[in-house]
C-alpha cells in the first residue's frame, strides 16, 4: 500500500510503501478516492495544532472512498458502499483503516470527488452559522477569509439562507459575487465601508489584525465567530469593548463537534446533500493534483493563492466510474419548528410515476369498483378518451408516495393521512399517463401528544396540465 509519510516535524512528506494490517472488530477498511487538503493539515505538518500525531504520520484528513472490507463488530455499512470521513490524519494512503463512529454515508446525489472537495468545509460553516451563530434570515454577516474554504462555504450557506453577506478577502470578487456575496471589499477598505450598519454576525477564519476591526463593526447583541487564524496570528480583544459593545465572543470548533456527537454531524450532512443536491450550493473551485504529484500539494497549499480548495485523485479510477446515482430533491425537516418556519412555502415536486393498467386493475380490485371505464380496455377505446382511465380516487391515493418523495422528516416515527379537506378532479388520468405532484405547506400546528397537525395544498399534474387538486391533513409523531 502506497502512502504519503511525514518521519519529523516541519519535514517534507514522502513516498512510502505500508503493510496492511489487519482490522479491529469495530474498523472498515477504505480505498481512498480523493482526498481533500485543509488548514489544519498545515498545522499538523508544522506541530502547532491542537492534537498532533506520533511521527512518522501520514497527513491528510478529508477523503472521500469505497468500503473494501468491515469489521465483524460493525453495523449499518456494506462492501462497496460509497462514503466520506474527516479524520486528523492518515488520508492520503491508497487506503485508510478507521472506527465505524468517524465514516458517513454519501449521498447518491453527491459524487466522490465533490464529497472529498465540500464535507470538511461545508460542515465546518454550517455548524458555525446554525449552532453557534443562530443565523436568521434578513440578517447581515461579515465573513473575514470568504475566499479559503471554509468562508466561500460561509458565503454560499448565508446567502442561501436569506443572510445578506458581506465578505472580505483578497480573492476575485467575481467568484466571492457568484457565490451569493453581496458586498466584497479588501481587508484595507471593509471598516470605512461597513461602519454605521447593522451587522448582526461576523465569521473569522482569518485572526490577525483585521479581527478587532471586525469586532466593533458588530451591532449590540450581535455574534463573533472564532473559526481559525489562517494570518497565524490570534488576536487579543479587549474584554471592555465586548462589554460596552454587548455582543458575544464564540468559539467554532467543529472537530471536536463532529467527534463528541457524530449523529448530529449527520444532520448537518443530510441538510449539506439537499442544498447540493437543489443546486443551492456548488462545489468550489479547485486545484487538483495527480497521486504521483501529491508529495507536494502541502507545501504549495502554504503558498496558494486565489483557489479555495485543493484535492488530490488517489484513485482515479474510482473517480471515473463514480456516477451520480440518483439526484434527490427532497425537502429535508430536521425539526418540527423547522416545518413552522416554512408555513406558506413550496416543497417541491415529486417525481413521475406512470399509471398502468395492472394499477388500474388492482385498485378496482381493492375498492370493489369494477366500471368498465377503468377495466374493460376494448370498450374503453371506443370512448372520447381511446383508453381505460384511472379512477380518480386512485390519483389520490398516490398522494402519500408522492408526499415521501417531495420531503423527508427524520425526526418524525409515525405519520397519519387523516383526511381530504377538499378535493377536485379536474380532467381524467388515461392508462400510461406519467403523474406527478407538486405541494406547498398551508397550515402547521402542534396538536396533542407532541404531535404535528399539517394541511398541504397540492396538485397532481400529466404532461405539464393539472388533473387534480387536492387539500390533504396529516398528523405527525
């Protein structure tokens, strides 16, 4: 096995070849697709990172792969399964040996190569902007370092979620504008410029000497977020001016996050997949490098400039047959006050499902219905509509397939159609129509027992036209 090895500290990676060993009961084993390159691996390289490895390491953190091999302790994982992991160290290897607890799953709508390129970054943004920034929509954020890897996903994340962003980087402000900034200044310009507005978050990836400035531009009550000090200097605020301020001072360390409580890196990771998956967020730009040139992609990562992200292919051949499965457009709830908050909004579109004759049968069948207009296909052609028709109580009853794929709430263990608030047929479903659905949330409440009440306006649509019209009421546990 072929493997990157660092023997010392601030020492030059080099080419090494490794045993396998064999795995302990809770392990997998997985080939390496990509790898992505991070600050911390920087850090790491240089002995100045908050945990470091025993020399000789091999370096790398970020990687995307395929399962070879499992542990007879490990649950919930197959052979061949595709998935990423962020790890400190130990990625840039053919392969990689890990606990089950520090793998995720992919995403069929994400391929391997975006996976090794976006996890580390987009989970480390999320989780500053949802849980220690409490982001709303409308507000205004100030991101120091929108042109690395974790500020360019800070940039599209506030931007999709309603943030008017303001970054600052010495990177294009083209791309920083692509990606959803509003505002893009230089590190000399920004203060002048947003002095005298209300900024309600800022996200610092960058320390030095910008940070103070960046603090007094914060409104009363508003947030700080110390992601890291890419200027490798950490800066020192004075605590009156916290106080006079009222604002907050708050730490982001999403390693130690993701590793005291993986489950909730899951549900950072499923709301990452559906946002890429929607086409809100976009894999950045990046700089890839061959296996073969890997050995110096840590030393040109020091010097980068201008690209937010570097990837190296182990495996090219996985990444050449790596296919997008299925891309799935779910709506994905995380928590009921998540279904609130999106009272009056579009949830999508289900996919088509083509309405066959066996279907028509089998639910003339199950209701009793027999009328020779949806079964007898001879008589049936002799009619203005040249085929037999679903029953229009068999459009309806698609209703709850349609509704899993339009949105996933994992929260939810059970859920009742309790009813059809209103309901109108609007033209006939001939025999291998395609139907779909579309739906918008109108109404939500909690109801007994820490329930969910929902009415959904929803219409069923052939080749473009509505043939249906439908308000559905369910109840959630």
């Amino acid at each position: 096995m072929k493997a990157l090895l660092i023997g010392a500290k601030a020492e030059a990676p080099k080419w090494t070849e490794l045993d396998q060993r064999p795995l302990a009961p809770n392990e997998l084993r997985i080939q390496i697709a990509a790898c992505g390159i991070n600050f911390p691996d920087i850090l790491i390289q240089e002995g100045k990172y908050q945990f470091l490895p025993t020399f000789p390491y091999t370096p790398g953190g970020e990687f995307s792969g395929i399962i070879t091999e499992l542990g007879e302790e490990v649950q919930g994982f197959t052979i061949g399964q595709r998935v990423y992991g962020i790890e400190r160290w130990g990625a840039l290897s053919e392969e990689i040996i890990l606990k089950a607890d520090r793998v995720f799953s992919l995403a069929d709508s994400m391929r391997l190569e975006e996976a090794a390129s976006m996890m580390y970054n987009f989970s480390t943004a999320l989780y500053a902007l949802k849980h220690k920034g409490k982001m709303k929509q409308g507000q205004r954020i100030l991101i120091l370092g929108a042109g690395g890897g974790v500020g360019s996903a800070a940039v599209q994340l506030a931007h999709t979620h309603g943030l008017k962003v303001i970054a600052v980087s010495r990177s294009s402000p083209e791309v920083l504008r692509g990606y959803g900034a509003d505002e893009v200044y230089t590190y000399d310009s920004f203060k002048d410029k947003v002095k005298g507005t209300p900024l309600d978050l800022v996200l610092d990836t960058v320390g030095g000497s910008s940070a103070e400035e960046a603090l007094r531009c914060l409104s009363p009550g508003g947030r700080y977020l110390v992601v890291g000090f890419a200027a490798g200097e950490v800066p020192v605020f004075p605590l009156n001016l916290i106080l006079l301020k009222d604002v907050s001072v708050t730490g982001v360390f999403w390693g130690s996050f993701s590793r005291k409580f993986p489950y909730k890196q899951e549900e950072l990771a499923r709301e990452i997949f559906q946002l890429h998956a929607s086409g809100k967020i976009q894999m950045p730009k990046v700089k890839r490098y061959e296996w073969e040139e890997a050995v110096s992609v840590l030393s040109d990562f020091k010097q980068k400039r201008g690209v937010a992200k570097y990837l190296v292919v182990v495996s090219p051949r996985l990444i050449a047959e790596d296919q997008v499965r299925s891309v799935s457009k779910k709506r994905i709830f995380l928590s009921p006050e998540e279904v609130l908050a999106s009272i009056g909004m579009e949830l999508g579109e289900s996919p088509f499902i083509e309405i066959t004759q066996e279907m028509i049968d089998d639910f003339a069948d199950a209701t009793l219905d027999h009328q020779w207009i949806h079964i007898d296909e001879e008589a049936a052609r002799q009619t203005p509509f040249g085929s037999t028709i679903a029953h229009g109580f068999l459009t309806l009853s698609l209703s709850p397939k349609f509704l899993e794929e339009i949105y996933e709430m994992p929260f939810v263990k059970s859920g009742i159609n309790y009813g059809v608030d209103k309901v109108r047929f609007i033209a006939p479903v001939k025999v291998n129509n395609r139907i779909k659905m579309s739906a918008r949330l109108l109404e939500a409440e909690p109801s007994r027992n820490k329930g969910l009440k929902m009415r959904l306006g929803v219409t069923y649509f052939v080749e473009g036209k509505p043939v249906c019209v439908a308000e559905l009421l369910s109840v959630l546990y």
